[in-house]
C-alpha cells in the first residue's frame, strides 16, 4: 500500500510517500480501504513531537510508528476474529489516536474505540472529520455537566474542535456565545448556522458576566481571563494543558472548589468508545451535527495540507481525498 511516513520529527519536510506492506486484521480489529482522511491538531503534534508530552506516547528520539494520519473514512475490506458489528462491505469512519495509520491506502483498526458506520447519504469525504474534533469537544461538554436552558461560551470557536462543540452544545439546548478571533472571509454566518445565538469576533473584554461554562478549545484563554464571565459554580475548560501545565494543577483543586459552590477549573480527559462513535453518528443522521470542512486536499498534496494547518487559520477541518477514493 501507499502511505505517508516520517521517520523524524518535524515540520511538512519531514513527510514522505512510501510503499508498506498492506496491514492484516488481528483479532477484534478490521481493515478499512481509506477513501478520505483529515489533517488535525492531533496529526500535527506526532508529526512534530511538540508539545514535548507527545513523546512519551510518540517516542522520545523517533517516532514509534512510522505512518501518520488519525482519522479516516471509507470500506472495510477485512474482518478480524471475533469482530461481529462490522462486515466487509460496511461504510465506516473514525479516530485511532494513539496509534496512527489513516494516511495511507489500508488502515486496520480496533473496533472496541471510535468507529461506526457512516449514516445513509453522507459522503465518506464528508464524513472523514467527524470523530476526531468532536470526540474531544464532547469531553469538554461532558465536564462541564451543562444541559437545556444553560449558558456556554466557547472561545475559538471556527476550530475543529470548536465548530463541533457549538453543535453538541446546540443538540443539548444550551445556549451558545461563540468566540473567534476573525469570521471566515465567505462565510460571515457559519457559527450562527451552527447554532451559535451570539458571535463575538476578538476578545472577551466587556462582555457580561453569567455563564454556566467558558470552554476554550485553543489555549488562548486562560482561567483567570474567563473567571469574571462565569457565574457562582461555573466551570472552566481547556483541552489545552495551558502556560506550565497550570490547567492540569487548577483541575486537581476544581472538585473541592465546585463542591463549595465556586468558580471552578476543570480538564476533559477524552474517552474514545464505541458508544461516543455511536451517538456522533447518530448526531450526524439526525444532522444535529456536520463536521465544518475549510479546504480539500489530494494525498499527493498532503505535505501542503499540513502547511496550512500548521498556519492555524483553517476554519473546522481539512480533508485529504485518496487516490480513486469515493462514496
């Protein structure tokens, strides 16, 4: 098979095109024909190794595994033993983090992690984003304990991650004011579209206080910044780890601080389950949920895709069409 390797860390450079042998299910896993995967925040760091905790589970000289690319869309041409929710034939996307292999031609992945079948009438290339920024956005949604009826901002919200906690968030009635440094040129409306009831476009200063929740999902917003906008018991997320890992130490004193009924810090440790791959694929029948594509790119173009993610001005996700890749 055709894959994008790198062999050390580092920028676009770093990637090059080689021909693997073709992966074999092992027992509970299957092999996916990859006709469309993404370049995300996730791609980017094993690509890098940076921030440096990325190689404790990337390797600390090298990368351990060779083939980048978490997530993908496309057929399952093989069944390992014991796998009975998933036949060949059977139209499938999802997210392997932590053990990467979607930019290639095979992928073979476990089917006990975020993986399900694409819903009737989506394309694969459109469903290619959709596990991989939501996954993590539904962790931010589910520490916040937020529901119907509450107040959330979400701060760098044309994201990957962002586009798709605004739509989770919309899908359990909370009521969403949408922070972004610039509205996409062509697309002055996309967060409202996504169900946003207020856009702000640069910074927090002078908005008023009382929200349930602030999530920021790019690391430029930190507790003390959104502290004055929560109301008494509101949470902070961050999927980012913040300055010194200070978000990390906020979180270890966020139970003690909500349960005295204060502003509180929390860190949304993702849980990547069939059941979430599920529900995500159930939001997407329902359209409740569409993952936002900024650009398309071919594989061969692939270096470019991560050039421009690597800019941090793409707006939801890029997608990467392999070769004869359709559906």
């Amino acid at each position: 098979m055709r894959a994008a390797v790198r062999r050390r860390y580092g920028g676009p450079e770093v990637i090059e095109f080689d021909d693997l042998p073709d992966p074999v299910a092992a027992t509970g896993e299957i092999v996916v024909r990859v006709h469309a995967t993404t370049v995300n925040r996730t791609d980017t760091a094993y690509r890098s190794g940076k921030p440096w905790i990325n190689r404790a589970v990337c390797g600390l000289q090298r990368p351990r595994v060779e083939v980048l690319g978490s997530e993908y869309a496309g057929v399952v041409i093989e069944v390992g033993e014991d796998v009975k929710t998933f036949a060949s034939g059977d139209r499938v996307f999802g997210f392997v983090d932590g053990r990467p292999g979607a930019h290639a031609e095979l992928v073979a992945v476990p089917v006990d992690g975020l993986v399900a079948r694409v819903p009737d009438g989506w394309d694969l290339a459109d469903a290619a984003p959709g596990m991989e920024g939501a996954h993590y956005a539904h962790a931010c949604l589910r520490v916040t304990g937020v529901g119907a009826g509450d107040r959330v901002l979400v701060h760098g919200a044309t994201g990957g991650i962002g586009s798709a906690l605004v739509q989770l968030l919309r899908a359990e009635g909370a009521e969403v004011t949408a922070v972004c440094d610039r509205v996409p040129r062509g697309r002055p409306d996309v967060l409202t579209e996504l169900g946003a009831t207020q856009v702000v476009v640069g910074e927090v200063d002078g908005l008023a206080s009382g929200f349930d929740a602030v999530v920021d999902v790019t690391g430029h917003l930190s507790f003390a910044q959104a502290r004055p906008l929560l109301t008494k018991g509101g949470s902070y997320v961050s999927s980012e780890l913040g300055r010194g890992g200070q978000n990390l130490l906020l979180a270890a004193f966020g139970p003690a601080a909500r349960a005295l009924g204060q502003r509180h810090a929390t860190f949304p440790l993702p849980h990547a389950t069939t059941e979430l791959a599920v529900h995500l694929a159930d939001l997407m029948d329902r359209d409740a949920y569409r993952p936002v594509v900024d650009r398309t790119f071919d594989f061969a173009d692939l270096r470019e895709a991560y050039a421009y993610v690597d800019t941090g001005r793409k707006v939801g996700n890029v997608v990467v069409t392999m070769p004869n890749g359709t559906g």
